[in-house]
C-alpha cells in the first residue's frame, strides 16, 4: 500500500489532485462523472465581492493543445455563494477551497472575511493573476508591491489556509512568490492563465469579446512546469503546481519540479474522468516504482 | 439519463450526400431515456487540431437496438474524423448533455423549422412526439441551397407534412425558409414553432414567431468547451442574465433570449 | 495581381514571409527544398563575437504542440562567419539578415560592426532575448535600462537596418519594445522562446541538459500574437511577427495583429516546404478576400 | 539523392512479431541512390502527441518497384500509428537524409552487429555490398531478449554468416551480443564492424573494436527536431567538436566519437 496523502501547510489532503478554479464549477457539475470525495480537493468558482456578470459571449477559442478563455469571473457574488451554494458543499469529505478576486484590495479583504466564516471551507486561493476583467487582479499579481499589499490585506481579516494563486504574465514569477511568502501567504498556487490572443483570418476579427484571453491546457505545461521549478527553489511554502495537466505522468513531473499538490483544470473538459484517472496513475506509478510516500516526489528531480 | 463517459462503437457509417454522415453508436452500457433537442460531446484524437470535444445533437436512439444516431456535417478537422470513422471503431462520448425541447400537450399543432444539421434534433423530436402518441399534428419546414442538400425528408414525411425551400430552386419553394408562405400566412395556426439551424435563420423564425405571438423555441449552438455547465464558455444572454447554452439550453424559448 | 511587397523600414521585402534564426541554419540547407530567392528575406544562425560549442546534448524536448531546445547559440563565431559562410550567402537575391547575440553590450557592438562591413547583409537581428545561455542576451531583454543598453551601444556602430528580437519572457513586452525604438531600433521581431521545462516522470530527470529551454512552435502562437497585437499598440516601427506559424492562416493573424512581415522557425522542422507554401497562401488569401497589397492587411484586425 | 518531401503510399504492412511491422512504402517519383545508413523522416498527423517527424532507417530500397522500406517497432503514439496505417494510405516522407556507412574495398571481412531495429540499416548495408559485388565476406551478429524478437535471421542468411545470442536462450547463445565469442576471439580477423542498436550495446562494441584496433562504425539514435542538419539538436560531442547526427551522423567512425 502506497500513502497518498499529502498536506499543503495545515490542510490535509488525502491525495495531491486538486481540481482547478473556473474549470470544475462548484463541484456538483462532476458528481454524475465520478465521486468528488475521491479528491484531494477542489477549487470552486472564482468569487468576488459583488455579483458579476462576465464578459459577453464568445468566451471560448481552441488554440493548439490549449484553449483560450475570457469567462470574466462570472458569479453571483460572495453574499450568495455564502447562502446559496455554500450549503450545497457542506457534505463532501474533501478540502473545498473557494478562488476569491477582486478590484480592490478592500474588496479582496472583505470577501475572504465573508468566507472566513464558513466552517468547511479550509481556506481561500487567492487569485492575484486573472488576465480577462481588468480588475481581476492580474495588475495584483504582476508587481511585488502590489501583490504584497492585497494578501497582506486578505491576510489580516483571513485566519484559515491562505493559498495565493500566481500570474505566469511576469517576467520573474518567484519575485513575486517570495513577495507573497513574506506577507503571511500560506501556500501558493500556480499557474493562473497566460495572456494571449487569437483572429479569425477569414472574418479579420479576433475570436473572443475581450479581444484577449487566458490561454491554458497542455500547450502552457512547459511553461508552467519551469514556474513551478523556478518558485521552489525561491520558497519554503508549500507550491501547488497546475497548468496542462492531462495525466498521471504530468501531475509526478509537477510534483518532480517542486508541487506538493497539483490541480487539474482544462483537463477535465475534455475528459471528466481525468481528475480520478489522475489519483489512479498516481498509485501505480508510486506501486511500479516502488515508492511509499507520494510526499518523496516532492521536489525531488534527479539533476 | 445520468450524464455519462462512454466508449461507442460505430455500428453502421452512412454517407448521406457530398458532406453528411449517419453514424449510428452502439452503447456498451443500457441507454435511459434521452431527451429530443440533448447533445453528445465527442472526443477526437486522431487529429492535431481537435483539442476540445466536438458537440452534436443526437439525431436518435433505438432503445432496442441501444443505439444512438448523430448526423455529421464535415465542415473541419473534428466533423472530418468522425465522418471518417470505419464500422467497428470505438468513439469517446460524453452525453446526454443540455435539456431537450417541451413537449407540447396533446392535439396541438406544431411547425419545425430546420436548415442544414439543424435537422437532427427536429426529426428526433418528431419521432419522440409520435412514439408519445402525443397527437401532435407535425408540420416541417426544411430549408437549403439546393435539392441535394435536402436530406432525411422521407423521415419528417413519416411524422407529417413537409414543405421544403431551396435557394437555387431545385426544390420546393425557391427561396429561404422565411420565404415560405407558412411562416407568413397566418403562423397563429400552430400551437407552437420549434427551430434549429444557422443562426440568422432561427433569428428570422423566432422574429416571425414573436410577431405571431406564438410558442416558439429554438436550439442553439454556442461554442463549447466542456458541455456540462462548469467552464461557462458557452453563454447567451437571457433575461436573467448569463445563461450556459450546454445546460440551461441548447433550447431556450425565445421569450428568455436577447434577441 | 495581388502585391506581396512589404517594407520594414527600408528593408525592401518581396513578401512578408521571412525565417526564423536558429530554425533555418545558413539557409542552404534548405536548398535541396525549394528555392531561397522566392522567400522575403532568412535569418541566419545566432552568431557571437567568439566561437561557441553550444550546450550538451539532450538539446530537445518535443511537447504538446511544440518543442523546447536548448542548442545554447552554437556558432563558429563572427570572424569564421564573414570568411567562410558570407561568400556562400551572397548569391542569394533575397535578405539575409544576421542574428546577433553577446554577453556584453560591447560584444554585441564589436560583432555588429564586423558584419556592418559585408555588403550583401543589409541588416541584423539583435537577439537580446536567448533563454538559453547565461550571456545568451534574455537578461538584456528582460529590462528596459538593459536593453537600451545594448541596443545602443550597437547603434552606434551598425549603420544599416537594426533589428530588436524581443523576449516574451516579460511582464510587459510593449515597455521593452518602446524603450529599444526610443535609442535607435529600426524594428522590432517577436517573439523568442518562452522559458519552458521538460522532466521524464520515468527516470525522473529534466529531459534538457540544461534542466530549462525555450518553447516554440503552435503552441505559443496566442501568447505570440498577442505580444505582437500589444507592441503594435506601443510602437511606430515596424513589427516582424513569429512563434508558432505553421500555415498562411497563421501569417495572416500575425499581420492582422500589425505585423509587416512573418518568421517562420518551428514549422520547417515539421514541413520544410511550410515557407513557400505560407508564401503561396498569402497570395490566395489576397486574391480570395480581393485584397490588392498585403500591406494592407497590416493592423487592420477589426474590432 | 537530394532530400525531397513526397507522399509515399503504403504498398504493404506486414506485422513481423509483437511490436514489430515492416512498412513498404512506393514513391510517385523515381528514386535515386540512396545509401545504406541513411534514414527518412515520417509525418505523424494522426496523434495528439506527434508534433515533430519521426526518424525511421531506410530498411532497403527497391529500385525496381520504387519502394523503399521501414522495420518500425512501435514503441510510442508516432510508430503505433505508423505501424497501423492501412495498405493503400499515404505517410508524408522527408528522404534521404543523414550520411551513410562506409563501403569497404574488395575482398574484406565485416561484422555487422545489431540489436533490436538497429538490424534495419545493417540488412540494407549488406543487401547493397552483395549488389555491388564488392565481394566481402559478411558475418551478422544479431542480439534480443528472445528468440521471438530475432527478426529477419533469413535474410542475414542470405548475405553472409549468421550468428545470434538472446537473454533467455532460447535462440543462440545465452546472453548478450558482447558476450558472444565472434567479438571476442581474435575481433582482429575482422576488416571492419558496423553496429546499430541500443546504445550501451553499441558502446561494448565500439570498446572491443577500439581495443582490437577494428576499424568501427556506429550509427547513433539522437534525438531530433528536423532532421536535415538546421536546428542543431541532435549533436553528439566528437574530437571535432559538437557534431549533428542527422548530417554529419548518423553513421560515426567510432575514432571521431568521444566514447
Ligand atoms: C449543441 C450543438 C449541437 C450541434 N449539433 C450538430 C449536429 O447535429 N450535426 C453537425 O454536423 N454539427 C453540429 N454542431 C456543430 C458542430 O459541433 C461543429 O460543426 C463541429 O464542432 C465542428 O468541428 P470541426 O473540428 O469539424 O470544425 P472546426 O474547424 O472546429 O470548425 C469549422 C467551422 O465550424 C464552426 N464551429 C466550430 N465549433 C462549433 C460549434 N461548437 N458550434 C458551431 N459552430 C462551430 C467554426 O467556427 C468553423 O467555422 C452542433 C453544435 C452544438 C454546439
Ligand atoms: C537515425 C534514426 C534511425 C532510427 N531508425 C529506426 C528504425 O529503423 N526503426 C525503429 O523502429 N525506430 C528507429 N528509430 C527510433 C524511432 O525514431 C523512435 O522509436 C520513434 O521516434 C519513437 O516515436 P514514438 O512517437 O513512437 O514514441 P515516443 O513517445 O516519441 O518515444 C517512445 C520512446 O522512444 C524514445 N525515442 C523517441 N524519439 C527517439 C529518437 N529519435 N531516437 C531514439 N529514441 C527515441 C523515447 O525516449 C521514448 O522512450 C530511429 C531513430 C533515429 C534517430
Ligand atoms: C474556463 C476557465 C475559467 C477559469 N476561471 C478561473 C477563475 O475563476 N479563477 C482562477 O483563479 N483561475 C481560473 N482559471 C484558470 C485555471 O484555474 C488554471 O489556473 C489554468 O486553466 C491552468 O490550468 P489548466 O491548464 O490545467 O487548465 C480558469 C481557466 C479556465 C480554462
Ligand atoms: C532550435 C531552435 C534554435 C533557435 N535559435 C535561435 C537563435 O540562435 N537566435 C534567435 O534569436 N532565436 C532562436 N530561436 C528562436 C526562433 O528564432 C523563434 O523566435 C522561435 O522559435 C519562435 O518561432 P517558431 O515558433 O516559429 O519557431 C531558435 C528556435 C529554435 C526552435
Ligand atoms: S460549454 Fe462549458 S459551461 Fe457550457
Ligand atoms: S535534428 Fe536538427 S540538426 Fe539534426
């Protein structure tokens, strides 16, 4: 028998899949495909202050091995998550984290104080890095200063496990990482969405609303991955790694390059099962490799 | 049914013009009821430029036979892979996703309106409205461009009347759909239309049908990333704000819709 | 007749289609494929001012959509360059441009001079963008005040068409390339490599010898396109647009985004003929969309 | 040859053992000599996960026909789906590429020792030495984990003694192919060996030539990205310096190699 758990500063995670914000819904989307409970954990919807209405439709461009998103952090706001689908979460036995943005960091501030209240909700990420609404807090995540500033703020009102969810748009990410670490963030998280493009050539306009997008799936792994290597070797806080994982094999390099846990997203659109076929390809290979922690993958790539 | 991941295999692939396949899919699994107007996700592998699943409506089930029918128009690399797809290979299905059309009560009198693919939920529903033995009295309306791009009208004639319109006139009325006189001519005589097709087109029938004040539901067909209601890429805007084409549609009554 | 001519400052360009340094060797290895003098101009290898080995075998990683390398600017050096390479590179009726690298500013200027002497070279690609190596320029490129630096100290020396290749590696692309026209650039080319990672789960290893490597290929191209779209915004001169092009539908975007002319780099590994043939598109696509000169199609994404 | 780009059609596919198909493909142009060491570079479109081309020695060259063929062990996405492509489809080819291993004058004695698809340029090597009547007396030494894996022992037979070792016994001697007497006892006897395979394999070999003072050839399996000498990734470190294994390689003089 191979130990699969893991923890992520005090959350404790019976395996390291985790799936991704804005890409598992509030879970129950899933629970037809499998049953939640099998995760680590997962990462809802991103919320914010107020209700927010998204950006216009078309939101969606498929790119090469990837795919570009501009949702514009569509929610009802965190009053109604707290009344409304909180609820509905009570029941899982598994880490239930809620992805919290914001335009300000006051308003950052005064909804994790909101979930802060929430009994089962072991902690917030902190998404400093969204790229599609112009307050989605992606200026957050691109300067030390700023970045310190909205997790300080959170961190003061927000007693549970703060994870602090980066932007791959900079030019030195584990900057910013040390940044968050020297505030008080507990975990982070990485890699939010790279910010790209795409035209139709035939009709001269470009695909989505927003004119830009987040682009995620297997084409940004390699970036991701590098990232991931790159803040572990500048922190101590515990890294949760994504960003094109499709399989087994990517979440262990992930977890090779310095991920404690990993979280999987554009994965599951294009299979609902990959999050459980992930926790399964991960016990075999611990089995195949004779390896009895999944804690001593940690960081550990032969060089 | 439940919403679920299974592997098909391809029982019977037939060509039914230049561009339009049959595929009828074999289940492994007992298939429960679908609803007229759900879709299936398809994955496809065998092609570089296929990341995401590729959406289509399900065309029919034989319960019997635990078989589901789509109808494939090749129009890209996603649609040309499955078109291509041998008798006995397997294909990656995610389905039944989205709702489905209202069934009308009984005795009522109602029009489809389809153009192009937009056939494929319509016949299904047609086929369900008889099975039900709902006594509708089935009306459809089938638009193309040309005679050879009419498709499947012995299947509607089965359910009843069928009027057909061809731009170039080699079939029917030559025209478009809202050319033809029974959209015009007093729409108020049916209970309700019901429309899937090319956008502009649906938009003309739900303009004609709203003028009418009559029922009306059209199916749409938004750009999807997962199907299932988390990505929320698929999005049309409602009088309640935002709403998911692969969950809360891809039939919306055009009361709820911007248009 | 459509007109494929393009201008890039006063380079004069037949068509907009160029290839990509590092990916196109000194360009007669392509000669057995097609015909050179049909492209608008090729950019041969990374030279420096002294030789150099490169880096150790493994050098490449294929990835979803793309590829890493780290082949580490091997090059027999400037001075072998303009003896041994140049007298086979002035037959060709096309621009030959030279893409430069250093560890210093005064590098890069003393091998820009040597080549401001050959005749037939009517430019170079200042590479302060390379990933790769240490000395490989990325640093440059990764700051304002750097890349000033260098560009200006080459500008002093190199008298004729001074391209700047800009590293996307960058929290804002569009501050680099306006700090390099502000000391003298007379273009811009977009985008290098992206700092990437490749790791075998198997042996647990990097794959690279180098443990990091740059990305290329499809799978950058939205990240592409969109630095190319945000220079555009930023900049007056001339943008030469690359990463990911694979077909004339892909050049069409770059151009629509406001580039004056394309590279092509990964995409001859896959199709050696994929140049001439993005050549040949462009021109259907103009006859298609009844578009007289493909300068047309410059910036004009519609909006 | 110079190198070209062509769409070669699948004349036939035969499947040899397990994992192992040999792929003859027929080209629309006729084609010129081509060397034995030489390789061709396949297109993989039908995967997800096969962005680059694939390398693949040219196994044999039928002027006659105008074929040429691949011994493909299918080991990944790019060879699963080359050994499973159909009669009659066509593979986008880049051929000839890479150097060649050398011929020897009259008269001489060779060992060609291989291991697993390294057989394949070594069979053509031979096939071309009988052709040109260089008279030379040709010994194999061919190596595998079981006797199922010796392929094409017949056609070694053909051109020269055959000599085989495999892990488990079952087919020659027991073990390895360095452990075999032909490359021990008196290697001196030998004007040259030429080795394909694994690369520890190639490397015992290369030491016991070296040591013989055996003239030696090796071709190598670098990894790489386009595979006509422009992007520099597929070098190996020689005595003069980084070297590119798909132009100035594949086939090394064991002297110019750092090993
Ligand atoms: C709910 C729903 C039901 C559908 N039912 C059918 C059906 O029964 N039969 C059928 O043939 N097709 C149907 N479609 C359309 C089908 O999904 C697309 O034709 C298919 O995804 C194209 O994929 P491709 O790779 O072949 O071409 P692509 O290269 O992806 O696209 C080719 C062209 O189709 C357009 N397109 C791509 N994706 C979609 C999409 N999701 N919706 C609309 N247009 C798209 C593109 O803009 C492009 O112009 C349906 C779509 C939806 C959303
Ligand atoms: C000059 C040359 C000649 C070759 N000749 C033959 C031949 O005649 N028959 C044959 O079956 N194979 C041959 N190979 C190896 C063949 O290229 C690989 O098996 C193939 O590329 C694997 O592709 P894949 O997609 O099936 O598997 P992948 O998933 O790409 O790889 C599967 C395994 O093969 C290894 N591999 C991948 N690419 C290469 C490569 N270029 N060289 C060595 N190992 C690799 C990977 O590390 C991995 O372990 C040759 C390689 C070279 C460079
Ligand atoms: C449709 C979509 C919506 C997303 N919404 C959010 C969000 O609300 N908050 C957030 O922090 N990240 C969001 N992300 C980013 C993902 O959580 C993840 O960081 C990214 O997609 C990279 O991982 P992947 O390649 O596995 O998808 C979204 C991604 C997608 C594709
Ligand atoms: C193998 C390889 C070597 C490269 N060497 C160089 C180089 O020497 N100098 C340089 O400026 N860019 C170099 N590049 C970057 C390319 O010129 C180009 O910017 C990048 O690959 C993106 O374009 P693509 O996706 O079309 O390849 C290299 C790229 C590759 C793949
Ligand atoms: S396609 Fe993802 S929510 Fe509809
Ligand atoms: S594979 Fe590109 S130089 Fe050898």
């Amino acid at each position: 028998m191979v130990d699969l758990r893991v923890k992520i500063g005090d959350l404790d995670l019976k395996n390291p899949v985790m799936t991704a914000s804005g890409t598992f819904g509030y879970g129950v989307e899933f629970e037809d495909f499998f049953d939640l409970d099998r995760l680590g954990g997962f990462v809802v919807k991103g919320t914010t202050l107020n209700p927010r209405q998204g950006n216009p439709y078309p939101r969606m461009a498929e790119t090469p091995s990837g795919m570009l998103n501009t949702v514009g952090l569509q929610n009802a706001g965190v009053k109604y998550f707290c009344e409304h689908i909180y609820p509905k979460l009570v029941k899982y036995q598994t880490n239930v984290l809620v992805n919290v943005s914001g335009s300000t960091a006051e308003d950052y501030a005064e909804c994790a104080e909101q979930i802060n209240e929430l009994e089962y909700i072991p902690g917030i990420e902190l998404n400093i890095s969204c790229p599609n609404v112009k307050e989605g807090g992606m200026t957050f995540g691109t300067s030390c200063p700023s970045a310190e500033a909205v997790v300080r703020a959170v961190r003061k009102v927000y007693k549970k496990h703060l994870m602090v969810k980066l932007s791959p748009n900079v030019t030195a990410i584990d900057e910013i990482a040390r940044a968050v670490e020297s505030v008080g963030a507990d975990s982070v998280s990485l890699i939010n969405t790279l910010l790209a493009m795409a035209i139709d050539a035939e009709t001269r306009k470009p695909v989505l609303s927003t004119i830009t997008g987040g682009l995620s799936g297997p084409a940004v792994k390699p970036v991701a991955l590098r990232m991931v290597w790159q803040v572990a070797q500048a922190v101590k806080i515990p890294i949760v790694g994504m960003g094109g994982i499709m399989n087994a094999a990517d979440a262990i390099e992930f977890m090779l390059a310095g991920a404690s846990a990993i979280q999987v997203g554009t994965a599951g659109f294009v299979d609902p099962l990959a999050p459980v076929k992930i926790v399964e390809g991960i016990e075999d290979y611990l089995v195949r490799h004779k390896i009895e922690s999944v804690t001593d993958l940690v960081g550990s790539l032969q060089l | 049914m439940n919403k679920t991941v299974q592997n098909l295999r391809v029982l019977s692939n037939i060509q039914l013009n230049r561009d339009h396949h049959l595929l009828e899919l074999q289940a492994p699994v007992k298939l429960e009821q679908i609803a007229p107007g759900q879709f299936v996700n398809v994955r496809v592998e065998k092609s570089q430029s296929t990341f995401l699943r590729r959406p289509f409506s399900i065309y029919g089930v034989d319960y019997e036979k635990n078989t589901m029918s789509l109808f494939i128009k090749d129009v890209g690399p996603g649609s040309h892979v499955l078109t291509s797809t041998p008798e006995g290979e397997e294909v990656d299905v995610v389905f039944p996703l989205g709702n489905g059309f209202s069934f009308p009560e009984n005795n009522k009198r109602i029009l489809l309106v389809g153009g192009g693919f937009g056939i494929a939920p319509l016949l299904f529903f047609a086929q369900e409205l008889t099975k039900l033995n709902l006594k509708a009295d089935i009306h459809a309306l089938v638009g193309a461009r040309t005679a050879d791009d009419l498709m499947e009208l012995d299947s509607f004639a089965q359910y009843g009347q069928v009027y057909t319109t061809t731009e170039d006139g080699t079939h029917g009325l030559k025209g478009r759909v809202t050319d033809h006189s029974v959209l015009s001519d007093n729409l108020q005589k049916f209970d309700g239309v019901y429309t899937c097709g090319p956008e502009p087109m649906m938009k003309a029938v739900a303009a004609k049908a709203a003028a009418a004040d009559v029922f009306c539901e059209v199916s749409l067909e938004n750009t999807m990333a997962c199907g299932f209601g988390v990505c929320l890429c698929c999005v049309t805007e409602t009088t309640s704000g935002h709403q998911c084409v692969c969950t809360d549609g891809p039939v919306f009554n055009i009361r709820d819709l911007k248009w």
